[in-house]
C-alpha cells in the first residue's frame, strides 16, 4: 500500500480496493477476484471498486462462524401459503432477539436480489416436479456468485389456474379461447412460466388469453380475484383454497430456496426448516392441500 494511501479513518465507512486488501490481509489481485466474483461485498462507482466497511466486517464474522451470530433472515422469491406462514410463527417466537422477514416478488427477481445480497434466501420455483432439479441448478448458473450457493428442498406443490367460484370453466383451452379476465403474472414468475408452458403444450399463446391486470404477486392476483376484478390467475392449490377460490390443477412443481452455503448453519434457517417440519405447519399444508413435504431439507445438487 501506497505511503500516500493510509488505511481508513475510524469514520470512514468505505475502503478503496487498496485499503480494503490490507484491511483484510489480502493481496490485491485476490479481492479484485473475490469482487468481481460477488463473494466480498463491494459496490463499483465510477470505475472503481469500494468496500463498504461494516459490511466486510459482517462477512468476515459469517465467514469465521458460519453465520450462527447473525441476527436476521430475509426471504425474497416466489411466494408461498406455507413459508408466510412459517416465517410468521418463527417472527412471533424471536420477539426482537431477531429479525426474520418474507418480501415476495417472483422468481427470477428474488434470485437478482440473492446475488446482490440484498436477501438471504430465495424461494423458487419453474417448470415441472420431474425437471426441477436440472431446471433450478440452471436457472442459478446464470448469477454471479453461484457457485457459493445451494440448493434446500421445502416442497412439491400443486401448480394450475385460480378461478372465482362462479365463472364455471374447467379446461385450460376454454378459459384461454373465451373472453375470460385473466390476472396474468408479470415476466420472471414460475406460476407465469408454468402456465406459459401448459399452454404451449396444448397449442396455444398467451396472446390467446385476455389479460386485464398483471398483479406483481400470487396473493395480489388472488386478491383481484376476490374483488372481482379478474376471473382467473395462475396459481397454486394452497393459495386458491387460502382465498376460497376453485382451482384447475395444471400439475406439479418443486418448492426450493436457494441460499449461499454458509447460511445453510445459520441459526436462524435451521429454525426456519424446524417450523416448516412441524406438526402445526404440516397441519396446515394437509388443510390447505396440493403439497407433498416428503422431502422438506433435502439439500439438492446444484452442479
């Protein structure tokens, strides 16, 4: 390191590369590697890297004791009846001792927000149960940094078409070929991506359906549903019994949440995967149905 350059201030809260190597005894050409590769969190500005100073020291504690010290666990993704759930009743154990919190979006922007760190754990779901395994190990090749992360089985669960209980339809080509309000997810959903592929299947397009709203989650098109602003939306078993509404069942998916391998011994996800296997959430998942928990913690292969 440069005379001219000393290490930071105490109230410095970002390093330059040169600081940040000294600062964690590291030559430079390591971090730049361990930057670019998403694995030290750094922030690029104007050309530069910079290390922000508490959050290298929150990676070097997660890196000395595999997280168990950490007080938070955010879950960003698909979402899901009984994940909500299972996070809640973690949320009410810990009180303020710690922060666990569940933000649903989709899959493919829950997996944007795990690679840039800005979430712990991402539930995802797309295409089928029998292909999930080769399908989700794909979908993670494609963000930086995955070659630090793993994949936890949560469940299979029943995937197909929400309807309000009067609009009266049970095929897929019926309610694609008539003038039915459809909730259509927005691009990156794995409920969107099933029922693309279901249509695809049967000879038709998404242009077939007639889409009046693109709800941002599964519980906001149910929602719609409800109101009577749509009749139909992609969705699962459990979140059509959830809002009282029928159901077409379309077949079966792979629930997992991806997560970097250091978290897998956090505390706090442990208890996460003790809540799902417990008696009361397994409870709710036979009354809400279309789930198989057969393989809840299954650590899967993602190479």
């Amino acid at each position: 390191m440069s005379a001219h350059e000393p290490l930071a201030t105490p109230e410095s809260p970002c390093l330059t590369a040169r600081q940040a190597a000294a600062y964690l005894h590291l030559n430079e050409k390591k971090l730049y590697e361990l930057a670019n590769s998403g694995e030290v969190p750094a922030a690029r500005v104007g050309g530069k890297w910079l290390f922000p100073r508490k959050l290298l020291d929150d990676w070097l504690l997660e890196q000395a004791h595999g997280g168990v010290f950490t007080d938070r666990l955010l879950i960003a993704g698909g979402d899901d009846a009984l994940l909500a759930a299972a996070v809640r009743a973690l949320a009410a154990d810990l009180g303020a001792d710690a922060f666990v919190a569940y933000s649903p979006s989709n899959t493919l922007a829950g997996l944007g927000q795990l690679a840039h760190r800005r979430a712990d754990l991402c539930a995802l779901h797309w295409g089928d149960a029998q292909h999930s395994g080769t399908q989700h190990a794909t979908l993670l090749r494609g963000y930086p940094g995955h070659t630090r992360w793993t994949l936890v089985r949560i469940a299979q669960r029943e995937q197909g078409v929400l309807l309000r209980p009067d609009v009266g339809i049970d095929q897929l080509e019926t309610l694609a070929a008539f003038d039915v309000r459809w909730a259509m997810r927005q691009s990156g959903s794995g409920a969107g991506h099933f029922l693309m592929s279901a249509l695809k299947a049967r000879g038709l397009r998404a242009e077939d359906c007639s889409v009046v709203a693109t709800p941002p989650g599964e519980r906001d098109a149910a929602a719609l549903l409800v109101r009577d602003a749509a009749d139909c939306a992609p969705g699962t078993r459990a979140t059509a019994t959830e809002f009282g509404l029928d159901f077409l069942p379309l077949g079966w998916e792979a629930l997992d949440l991806a997560l970097p391998k250091e978290i897998f011994f956090r505390h706090l996800f442990q208890r996460l995967l003790a809540r799902l296997g417990s008696a009361e959430l397994r409870e709710l998942a036979r009354q809400l149905g279309g789930y198989d928990l057969t393989a809840l913690g299954q650590v899967l292969a993602t190479a």
